[in-house]
C-alpha cells in the first residue's frame, strides 16, 4: 500500500502545482466540448477520495459537506468558488492525501460498504477505493492536462 500512497502524493502536489500556477480565469473557464473546468476536476479529486474512503468506511470525512455537494460525481461547476474555498481546497490536496495514510497506518477503516463504480469496478475494503481511487486521480489529472493546453493555446498574450 506504500506505493499507493507515494504515488497518490506524486499526484496530488503535480495538481497542486497546477493549481497555484494557473490563473483564475482559465482554472474557471469550460473548454468547448467539456462539462466542467480545470478547478472543478481538481476540487473533484477531493471529494472522491473523502467519500470512497471515509463515508464508505462509515467514517466522518475530513472535508466540510458543502464541498461534497458541489464537487461529487454528477455535478458541475456553478458559482465560482470563493478565494477561501480555493485555498482550502489547494490546502486539502495534500493533507487529505496524508491524513488517509496516517489513518489507513492506525487501522481506523474498520468496515466498509461494497460500492460499484460507474466504471462497474465493485469496490469491496478500503484498499479497493485506495487501488480505485489513485486510477480515478490519475484520469482526472489526464483531463486536466488536456484541458490546460487547450485552453492556454486559446490565449493571446
């Protein structure tokens, strides 16, 4: 499970770069053809590690509920986020990353609720949603990173 971890915080500060490098209005614009922007996907990869972990685990998360409301799996981006919201969302990328590792170290995810996946990927424990979780970061890191070069191609300096 080391690696899971190592490679889940690999991920989470090359988001966090992207983060703190992109300007506003480009993490907040929707290229053609997408749903959402770069800020959604990011907040996204957040909140679904909270759920697939601790809510599945019957645990309370580590993020406010009112982020899970805007960023979970069906949603879009709507109102743009506070500067707040945006700083503890960069905050939460790396902590939650941790903190699930010193959880995961102290064996607090005792149970866990079986959940299939959009993907039809049947999550049983919570190593299953750690293997799933770090194969869903890494399509949204895709995504974003598609969406980062159209939309900075789309710019004129």
């Amino acid at each position: 499970m080391k690696k899971i971890f190592d490679i889940t915080i690999q991920n989470r500060k090359i988001l966090y770069k992207i983060l703190k490098r992109t300007p506003p209005e480009i993490l907040l614009q929707t290229p053609e053809g997408y749903r959402n922007n770069i800020w959604w996907n990011i907040a996204h990869v957040v909140v679904t590690q909270q759920l697939l972990l601790y809510k599945l685990s019957n645990l309370d998360m580590r993020i406010d509920d009112s982020l899970v409301q805007k960023y979970r799996k069906g949603t879009v981006p709507g109102n743009n986020p506070s500067a707040e919201e945006m700083d503890n969302i960069a905050a939460f990328l790396l902590s939650t990353a941790e903190w699930a590792q010193d959880d995961y170290e102290k064996g607090v995810f005792n149970e866990y609720n079986e959940y299939t996946t959009s993907t039809k990927v049947t999550l049983r424990n919570v190593e299953d949603a750690l293997s799933f979780n770090l194969y869903h970061e890494g399509l949204h890191l895709g995504v974003i990173l598609s969406m980062e070069k159209i939309l900075l191609k789309e710019q004129v300096f």
